[in-house]
C-alpha cells in the first residue's frame, strides 16, 4: 500500500511539471505574491499542499518568506519533505492551527472539489480568522467534467467522481460562496480546465 501511495505521489508530481496551465498558473500566482508582499513579510498557507508545489516560496534568492503547507495527506507531506525546498508541513484540516491574523497569502490549489460543504464552511470561517488584513485568498479550481477539455482530464476526473465520489462544482459558484465574507478582485481561465480566482477579506476588517 505504501509503495502504491509513492507511486501515486510520483504520478501527481509529474502531473503538475507537465500540464501547461498548472505550471502558468503557478508562474502567475508566485509573481502576485512577490509583487505584493511587502518586504520579506509575506506568511504563506498552502492549504491541501500534497507534494508542496509552491513550496519553493520558502526561501532562496528571490524572498524569505514564511511558508506552510498543510495537508491531510501523511505520505504527500513525507513526500513533499524529500522532493522540495525546506518548508514547513503540517499534517491537519479546515480547523487551522494557527493564530488569529497569521498570514498574508493562503492558497487552495486544487483543493475544494476534495472538500464537503460543511467543510468548506468551515474553511471559510478559520481562513477570515488567520488572514491580516489586507491578506488575499487565491484558489485555483477545476471546471466541472462536462466543460473540461482534453481525454486524459476527462478519465482522472471520470474515476474521481466515480469512485472517490468527488464533486466537481460550478466554478462559477465560487463567487457566491465566498462573498459573505470576501470579495472577488480577479479571476480567469487558465487553460483549457482550470479557473483562477482571488478574494480579498472584505471592510471593515474585523479579526476572530
């Protein structure tokens, strides 16, 4: 079962390094937030990181920034630890472990289709609790199968509605679900399967 969830992980990395809009959605997402933070202070949630693909915001030449990726997965953070840059991993849920107004940036790459509606709820509560106050939400999403393009999206995402019984939703729906407490400021289509959105909290910011 372990060498099957390696293999698994080694697949999903793969992935990521060869589909066009995932790489320019990455390419996109980490000149936002270099072009935003202010200094080095930029503290980054990934949330549902798996192989930790925006792990190398961590360090190096170009920031310092403070990173954490979270995850549910045990063996994609193990395999995050071995494959990327030193970052922090945390295994957990929506209910983050973080103090109030932590982050400047959190992430949701690929994540919501993985997560119940309660869960989300929930999400939405923790993700207004740690985020400052001029702090975004940027989440990227697949369409829902019958707008994707391309055979091999349609078969992954053909098993993950069949057997893990994932919901694709109407990516246009976001927008409603986040607006109680967040305010769209950009969204686009990346590729032929993806959807890019960014939510700013709205004002007056008021913590916890």
């Amino acid at each position: 079962m372990r060498l099957i969830k390696t293999a698994a992980s080694i697949f999903h990395v793969a992935l990521q390094f060869s589909t066009r809009s995932i790489k320019e959605h990455k390419e996109a997402i980490q000149t936002f937030i270099l072009q935003h933070a202010a200094g080095d202070d930029g503290r980054i949630l990934d949330f549902g990181c798996g192989e930790g693909l925006f792990s190398d915001l961590a360090g190096g030449d170009k920031n310092k920034f403070g990173y954490f990726g979270v995850d549910k997965d045990i063996n994609s953070l193990n395999f995050a630890k071995i494959i990327n840059r030193p970052a922090s991993y945390i295994a957990g849920n929506e209910r983050l472990c973080f103090k109030n107004m932590t982050f400047n940036f959190i992430i949701l790459n690929s994540v919501m289709h993985h997560m119940s509606q309660a869960e989300l709820q929930v999400f939405i509560s923790e993700a207004k609790r740690v985020m400052r106050e001029k702090a975004v939400l940027i989440i990227m999403e697949l369409l829902p199968r019958d707008q994707q393009r391309g055979f091999f999206f349609r078969i992954v995402t053909y098993f993950e509605e069949k057997i893990k019984r994932i919901v694709y939703r109407d990516t246009n729906a976001l927008e409603n679900l986040f607006s109680g407490d967040f305010e769209m400021i950009f969204s686009r289509k990346m590729g032929d399967n993806y959807k890019e959105y960014i939510f700013a909290l709205r004002s007056p910011f008021k913590a916890g």
